[in-house]
C-alpha cells in the first residue's frame, strides 16, 4: 500500500513555541524570545499537545521538563527545525542579492560570439554568483530542466516567454571557400544553389532547414541538397572552410572567416533578415537576482556589441513584437 508522506495542514504550528520552551524550561522567557504573550505560548502548546495526543511537558509552579515523548520530539524536531529555518535564509539570500548558481542552455555558436565577451566581467562584477553554461542545440524546456535562462535565435523561441536583446538583425549568408568556387560557377540566383553542393542544418525538431530568401516578389525557401547534415553551425562553418560545399549561417558566426579570406559570400541581394539573437526566460515574476544582474550586465556590455559585426543593410525591415518584456515571435521551422 503507497503511504501517504505529506504534513498535515498545520502539523508544524506550534513546534517553534515547543522548542523555545524545551530549550528555556520557561514559558515566558520562551514567550519574550518569540515576542509574544505566555497565554499565546501555551495555547500553542496545548494545541501542539491535542495534535500529538501526548503530554510533552511537566509543569509544575517552580519549573518545567520535558515528558518522554516530549524528550523524543524535541531530539527530532530540533535538527529539522533548524534545517528548515536554514533553508528559509539560503532562499530569503537568493531573493535579496545576486547570488547561487546562474544556469543557461545556449547553442555551441553562441559562446565565443557573446558569452566568452561578457564571462569574464560578469563574474568579476557579480562574485557571488556561479554560471553554468549548457552547451546544446536542443531547444530545452527551461522549467522542466532546470535552467535560468537560454539564449536562441528570436524565431525560436516560444511565444510566452520574456525575451531580451542581445545582437540586432542580422542576414543568413550563403557562404563558401575559395577552394570550393575554384573551377566553378557562382551562384547569382538562389535557383542556381540547384546545380551546387550544400552542407545543411538539421533542426532540433529533426526537420531539415529550407534555405530562405528575400526577392523582389517575397520570401523564397528552397531545399537543396549535398554531402553533409549537421545539426549545429560550427560544424556547418567547419565543412564550409574545409571546401565541402557551400552554407547558410548567420553572418556574425562567419564575420571572421569572410574578413580572413577563407570563406566566401554569394547571393548577399537576396539574403534574408533574421530577428537576432535573443537571452530568454519564463516571465519576470519568477525573476531571481542573479538573472536580474545578468540581464542588466548583458544591456551595459560594449564587449557583445564590438564583437558581433552585423552586416543589416537598408533592404531590412524591423522585427517588432520581440524585446524585454515581449513574448518572440515563433517561426513555422520551430521544434
């Protein structure tokens, strides 16, 4: 038979009077401590007494002891007592500063670009607060798994979470290596992709990514097709570099290889604007400190805002409906 383990409603009341007076032997120095009247201690204890269905306490007019039963509870209830008074103040703690451990689930793109930027001067600013960094391409539920918060690409966040800012728009490239183009055709319509070998994504909800594009009569998504799948865009940008074929990233992941010389960009008429990248949480009012300090540091920090070369031209529209306090927009692709 399962056994029922929860506390009675009101189990506990009364076991603070208790301890107090175990401890003083004395009802009102017990009542002074609690800062209310004996009459009200010893209510509580009768009371106390009714629920246990034992006397805990010999009274007499010149002193006061403990029962056996009063003995027992009190060698229990003492260590659990302060336990859950210690509890209490480590949670009061966690709710007063910025402080305890700071959980966040990001893609593996998002560390060098604007985590690795604020880490340092974060913790420096905040000392009392640990970060974990959770490195997935899953789009985690963030209660069920424990975290504080994640940061995604706005299109892929849920709809009733409270997002934050981190990047402004930005372009999805098609990109690819010198020694890849050598020999052959560039691409000058995303229809000629057809004819070219293209490393793809495979979402978190297993789907593979259509390749969007912006032209004059709308948004175009073309599938196509080549000698790799990966499902994150390190990978992507890695087997781009290496000449595998070409690849549609997000234009800070490959800031730094197009300004190198190692990759290539094609098709930049035709690129399409993506929301930015955005920090997310459920909604403020289960907001802790910690997270509060991040969000703040994340909106003061020059470091993201140098490193992440954006390349949003004048064809871009604003992306509305996504900012503090907002829920993201979700795109059809998502999960």
């Amino acid at each position: 038979m399962k056994q029922n383990f929860t506390v009675r409603q009101g189990a506990l009341d009364g076991v603070e009077a208790f301890l107090s007076v175990a401890e003083h032997r004395n009802f009102r120095r017990a009542a002074a401590e609690l800062g209310v009247t004996p009459s009200a201690v010893s209510q509580a204890i009768r009371a106390l007494e009714n629920r246990m269905g034992a006397p805990l306490f010999i009274r007499t007019t010149r002193s006061v002891g403990l029962t056996e039963a009063g003995e027992r509870f009190f060698s229990r209830a003492k260590p659990a007592f302060e336990e859950l008074v210690a509890a209490s103040r480590a949670a009061y703690d966690l709710g007063q500063r910025p402080s305890g451990l700071l959980r966040l689930a990001v893609p593996r793109a998002v560390v060098p670009i604007l985590l690795e930027p604020l880490l340092a001067s974060f913790s420096e600013a905040y000392p009392e607060i640990e970060v974990e960094i959770a490195v997935s391409e899953e789009l985690v539920d963030l209660a069920a798994h424990g975290f504080d918060a994640g940061i995604r690409m706005g299109q892929f966040i849920a709809a009733d979470m409270v997002a934050v800012r981190m990047t402004p728009p930005f372009p999805m490239v098609v990109v690819g290596s010198p020694s890849y183009f050598s020999g052959r055709i560039q691409p000058n319509q995303p229809e000629d992709l057809r004819e070219h070998a293209c490393i793809r994504w495979r979402r978190s909800n297993g789907a593979l990514a259509l390749w969007s594009f912006t032209t004059n009569s709308g948004v175009l998504e073309l599938a196509v097709t080549g000698p790799l799948i990966a499902n994150d865009f390190p990978t992507l940008l890695g087997a781009a570099i290496q000449g595998m074929g070409l690849a549609q990233l997000p234009r800070p992941i490959v800031a730094s290889a197009l300004e190198a010389g190692t990759l290539k960009s094609v098709l930049e008429p035709f690129a399409a604007i993506t929301p930015g990248v955005f920090l997310y949480f459920p909604h403020r009012r289960q907001m802790l400190p910690k997270l509060r300090a991040f969000i703040d540091h994340v909106k003061s920090s020059n470091a993201v805002r140098e490193t992440v070369v954006m390349s949003a031209n004048s064809r871009t529209q604003p992306v509305g409906g996504i900012g503090e306090g907002a829920p993201a927009g979700r795109s059809r692709n998502d999960r």
